[in-house]
C-alpha cells in the first residue's frame, strides 16, 4: 500500500493542526512540503486540488482537503488502536465539532487576516480590516475562558481535534493580539498546549521558517530559533 502524503508548509496554522493530530493519532505520512509562490509548482497542486488551499492529505490516490476533514479521516481509516481525537457518543462529538468550528472562525480567520495585511504593501494595508480582526480575537477571548472553567482541555479533560485547532490558531494570533490577564485560564490553557509533545514537537519543525513569519516582531523569544540550543 503506497503511504499516505501530506502537502503541507511548516508555517502554516491549518497544516499545524493537522500535523499535531497525526502525531496525536499515531499515524506516520510522507510530508511533501508546498511552495505556492512558484507558479508551476501551484499548477501542479491545483490539479490534485483546484481551490489551492493547504495541508491535503493524499490516501492511495485520493485528495482528501479541509483540515477537520482531514482529521475525521485519518481517525476513521488509519488512527493507531486506542488513539481518537472525535469521541464516538453524538453529544461530546459535537461539542468538539464546536470549538474546532470555533477556533478555526473566530481565532484562526481573523488571525489569518492579520497576516496577509503584513504580506501587503504599505500602500495597500488595511487598518480597518486589521482593527475588525482584532476586535473578533478580543470577542474570542472571553468565550475560551469561560468554556475553559473547570476543564484541562477545551471540551474537557480529553484532548481532543479542538485542541489540535486550537494550538496553532493562538500561537499565531497571540502575536497580533496577546492574551489579556483577565483570562487566566487561557493563558494557562496556552501553556498547556504548549507544552504538549505533539504541539511542542510541531513548533520546533517549524522554527527556521519563524524569520518569514510577516508577524514575527510578536513571537515569544522561546520560539524563535535563536533560543533553541
């Protein structure tokens, strides 16, 4: 059986959260690492899938998109035995269905829109856009502590596929917008995730691509390249 392939890029958030969750399902692919500014390359891609977004998984021939997707799928199909991030009973399923539809809308998004400000010319920056982002990240902030109250992870005290979203969206979004001290439970939360093996392990493949991170100037100096040993 020919192995599974992720067409990925170090950076990104989407493709962090998927990489977070092999690692947390067991599940070992070939990584083959995007570079969408090159136009042949993205030609290339678009035929395996024409909205040219990232990460996508390919399993024996077939595209499968969309990181939650993603996710579902490698549970499903290939997830080492005992190893789940989707519980089977309908009810706790749809609560991590929830947040990880939550972190993706209303910290990943706005986040994401942070970001390809920067990657503008100075002519061409948007403080509006980037002044209603923040203010969805400012909105977002509060729901995740109030959820978090008497729970380790965000839909409880399993981690879960809105733990692998939640990771990288406020690792990056952090850095346009920091977590106030009137939620200590998300920091905390953010120290957890952090901490994670899996999340920890997906941060350091990713440090030497930090410099070209257009937010870069908002990193924690410990994830920075220049701080690992």
């Amino acid at each position: 059986m020919p192995p599974l392939t992720l067409h990925y890029h170090p950076l990104s958030s989407y493709c962090h959260k998927v990489l977070i969750a092999l690692d947390e399902l067991g599940v070992s692919v070939a990584l083959q690492r995007l570079n969408l500014g090159d136009p042949t390359e993205r030609a290339a891609y678009q035929t395996l899938w024409p909205m040219g977004k990232m990460p996508l998984l390919i399993d024996q021939g077939r595209p499968i998109p969309e990181s939650s997707i993603i996710i579902e799928h490698l549970q499903r199909h290939h997830a080492a035995p005992g190893r789940t991030l989707i519980p089977d009973d309908v009810d706790p399923a749809l609560t991590v269905r929830l947040w990880d539809r939550f972190f993706d809308q209303y910290v990943m998004t706005p986040m994401q829109a942070c970001t390809s400000d920067l990657l503008r010319s100075e002519t061409e920056r948007d403080p509006l856009t980037v002044a209603r982002a923040k203010q969805t990240l400012a909105a977002a902030y509060p729901v995740i502590e109030q959820q978090l109250e008497g729970k380790t992870w965000i839909a409880g005290d399993t981690f879960t596929m809105a733990d692998c979203a939640a990771a990288p969206s406020l690792f990056y979004a952090v850095t346009y917008l920091p977590i106030p001290a009137s939620a200590p439970r998300l920091s905390a939360y953010f120290e957890r995730l952090m901490a994670r093996p899996s999340i920890a392990a997906t941060v350091d493949q990713a440090r030497p691509f930090f410099q070209f991170y257009p937010g870069r100037a908002g990193l924690a100096p410990r994830f920075l390249e220049s701080n690992v040993d």
